[in-house]
C-alpha cells in the first residue's frame, strides 16, 4: 500500500493549477442517462471516483469514452440500458446514488444498492426517496436495493420541501424532475455551485430549469432532452485546500482557475486568520499578512456558508495559530477523525460530540499518522508540510478519490513530498 513522506518546513512558492471538480463531475455524469443524445464533458478531473462512476455508468448500458487529454468524458446512452446498480460498485462511493432520479426518470423504474456505512457518518436517503415518492414512485427497500417505481410508469411535478438542504438529494431530484410530467418545486434546495454547474448543463441538454444557487428551484417536465458539451466548474474544495498551503506553511501561492466567488465565506475567514487573498487575472493569490496566524470560529454549512469538505484543512492550520479556535461540525456527526491524528503530531486538540477547540501550539512534529478519509488524508499532508522533520502519511488510497496529482501540484511549489509504496 503506498504512502506519503513529507519533509516539513520549508515556504512554498509557485502556481498551482485547479483541476474540475470532483463533486460537479459525479452528478453531471449520471445526467448521461437522461437522454438517448451524446453528452460531452470537458475538465474533468483524473480522480478515482470518477473511473467508480465511469464503471457504474457502464454497468448501467452507457458508453464512456475518456480522451486523449484525460479530461474529456464523451458519454453516450442510447439504447436498451440495465436499470440495476450493483451494491459492489455502489458500496465503494455515496454518490453512486446520484443514478436513481435519471434511471427513474427515464425507464420508470430503477434497483439502487444502498450505499451503506461510511466513515464520516451514518449518511441516510431519506431526503431522496420522500422526494421521489411526491412525485409519483413507489419505494421500497429488499435485500438491501431500493427497488423504485414510477407510478404509470412516468414520475410526475410535485411540490416538494426539503427537511435539509441536502446537495445529493436535490441533485437527484432535479434530474428525476427533467422528464417528470409537469412542474416540480424543490423549497430549501442546496445552493451549492455544483449544483448551478449541474442545472447549467441540463439546460443546453434541453431542461427547463429555474432558481438554481437560491434555495427554491423550478423544474418544469419536458419530453426529451439532447445532447450537451459542458466544461465541469472549478473543484473548490481543492482550491480552499491549496490556499491553505502557504497560510500554513509561508511564501506565496497562485492558484490558476481560482474564484472567490466559490468560497465566499471561506475567504472571510481566511481574511480574519490574517491570511491575504487576491484575485489576479489567472486566479488567486495566497500568502500570510505577518509570520503569525490568528485564532478564528468556524461553524460548518450548506453553502454559502463554510465547507464541511474544508474543515480538515483549516482544522490542521489553525493547530499552530495564535490563541484558541472552536470549530463546529453541523453537517456530519463524526468528521473529526483527523483530530487524534493531528494530536501525534504535538497538536492540541479537544474534540466533544460535535465541537473541536484547537490551542494554537508553537510548532507542530513529524510523525507516522493514518488517513480516515478523503479530507483527513490531505489535512495530514498540509500538518506534515508545516511540521519539524518527516511525516508519513499511511492508507493514502483516499487521497486519489479526490486530489488529482498531489505529488506533482505540491512538488512545483517547492513541498519535499514523494509518493513511496511498500
Ligand atoms: C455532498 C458532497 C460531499 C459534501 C456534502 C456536504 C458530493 C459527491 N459529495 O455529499 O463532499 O461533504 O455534500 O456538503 O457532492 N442526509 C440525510 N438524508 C438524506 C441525505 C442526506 O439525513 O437523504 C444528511 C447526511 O447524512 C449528512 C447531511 O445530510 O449528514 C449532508 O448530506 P448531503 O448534503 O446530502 O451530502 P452528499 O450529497 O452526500
């Protein structure tokens, strides 16, 4: 199994290019579904989560070709497609239930394999299924499939309020509503820019789609959708991720593609640490105001409030700020796993159900520490990166579902960070 060794301490300078986004790509690809036309998308990132898509898809009867560039997805699905999705492929990523609404919107019936325990929380469908059963489908979970049907064999409008703003739920409930017969309503939708990305694309493949990034969303039904090519928005998390390095460990980064509009809250608080943002004509520019960063407050949020998926990250910066932070976790009930493993490292850290408070130490170790999960994985390589001496960072598997050349991106700006199997 390969792991990371980081030789800490040193600023890191240069430019680091942001790749598409992993969680735009994830839900524009089983868009695919909705239509018998090609659907084409470019910047797409080179990520492990997206060859589990990619698998899915092509269980499911679609063609997905990947071009020369690595970044071009060509799709296709026309014909007879299978409406089962397997729990071996599902079990390996959540968002494999992202298929539901389009199997359902297009054949009237769909098998999706629960995706089951997570690591960073128990992660039920509630939200989706409630959905889907307004507009017409009957649900029922055996043998651990939701075997889902549309009543008439076609989903209809309905007006539906969401509990949670939950991204999957009204991902999967937008492309259900595409074909659905009349008009669907989605009160308290997620705001998310993936989300915007998604309704972008749906609408040059035909859909009449209105509302997307505030919280209530109108789908009106329509017969059929074409074809679309669509560029996959920045991936933000990797670009909060990036802007992170030289806040933590000094000198100055630009990161290519970057926009503060996608992190609007994330910037505040970086503003508020002492970090300086600037926006260039080719992206942002990351570096800190004096040698010291300040204590902060996070709470975690839908958008566009701060990213659950930056948490980590920050959590890790924040362990050698000036003074005392208490970050709050309000979208997932176990998503301090990076926590004891930053303590190894000299962090001070005390984390109680959903609250973290970090006291800012002067300087954090080297050590051998264990990533959980994907965001976990990488806040451990940004510790290692400010820290005195070698990390190694074990079970880094996670970090390929979601950061596309680490190695190389982190090695340009002058990390010494090399990638070692055993
Ligand atoms: C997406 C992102 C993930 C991010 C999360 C929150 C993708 C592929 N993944 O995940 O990286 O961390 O948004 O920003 O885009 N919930 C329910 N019932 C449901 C659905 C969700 O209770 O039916 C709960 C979940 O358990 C969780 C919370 O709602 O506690 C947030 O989930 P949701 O917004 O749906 O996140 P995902 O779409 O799974």
């Amino acid at each position: 199994m390969d792991s990371i060794l980081v030789q800490g301490g040193g600023p890191l300078n240069g430019q680091i290019p942001i790749a598409g986004a992993k969680n735009a790509c994830l839900t524009l690809m089983p868009a695919t579904l909705l239509s018998e036309e090609p659907l084409t998308l470019t910047n797409a990132p080179r990520l492990s989560d997206i060859k589990t898509m990619t698998e899915l898809l092509r269980s499911l009867g679609s063609e997905v070709a990947t071009m020369q560039d690595g970044k071009t997805l060509a799709m296709s699905c026309h014909g007879e497609i299978n409406t089962r999705a397997e729990y071996d492929i599902v079990r390996k990523m959540r968002a494999s239930n992202l298929v539901l609404g389009p199997l359902l919107a297009r054949e009237g019936v769909a098998e999706v394999s629960l995706p089951g325990g997570c690591a960073i929380g128990a992660r039920p469908m509630d939200i989706h299924t409630d959905g889907l059963t307004l507009m017409g489908a009957d649900i029922e979970l055996r043998d651990g499939y939701l075997h889902a049907k549309a009543q008439g064999g076609r989903l209809k409008g309905a007006v539906i309020d969401f509990p949670f703003a939950s991204v999957g739920a009204t991902e999967n409930i937008m492309m259900a509503a595409t074909l659905a017969k009349g008009t669907t309503v989605i009160n308290n939708a997620a705001r998310e820019p993936e989300i915007v990305d998604l309704a972008d694309c749906l609408r040059k493949m035909g859909a009449q789609i209105d509302g997307d990034g505030t919280s209530t969303i109108t789908i009106q039904g329509v017969d059929r959708l074409g074809g679309a090519t669509h560029p996959v928005v920045t991936d933000r998390i990797e670009l909060g991720t990036y802007m992170l390095a030289p806040a933590f460990c000094g000198g100055e980064v630009e990161c290519l593609g970057g926009r503060m509009d996608l992190l609007t809250a994330f910037c505040e608080k970086l503003d508020e640490a002492g970090i300086e943002v600037t926006e260039t004509d080719k992206g942002l520019k990351v570096k800190r105001r004096t040698d010291e960063i300040k204590a902060i407050n996070i709470t975690t949020e839908p958008f566009p409030g701060f990213p659950t998926d930056l948490q980590a990250q920050m959590m890790a910066v924040l362990c050698t700020a000036n003074g005392t932070s208490v970050l709050e976790e309000k979208i997932f009930e176990n998503r301090f796993m990076h926590a004891p493993e930053l303590v190894r490292m000299g962090a001070n850290i005390d984390v109680a159900g959903g609250t973290a408070t970090v006291t800012g130490v002067n300087k954090l170790k080297g050590a051998p520490v264990m990533a959980t999960d994907l965001r976990a994985s990488i806040s451990l390589i940004l510790a290692g990166l400010a820290a005195e001496g070698e990390t190694k960072v074990s079970r880094v598997y996670h970090l390929d579902r979601g950061y596309e050349k680490v190695v190389r991106k982190l090695q340009a700006v002058g990390a010494q960070i090399e990638r070692i199997s055993e």
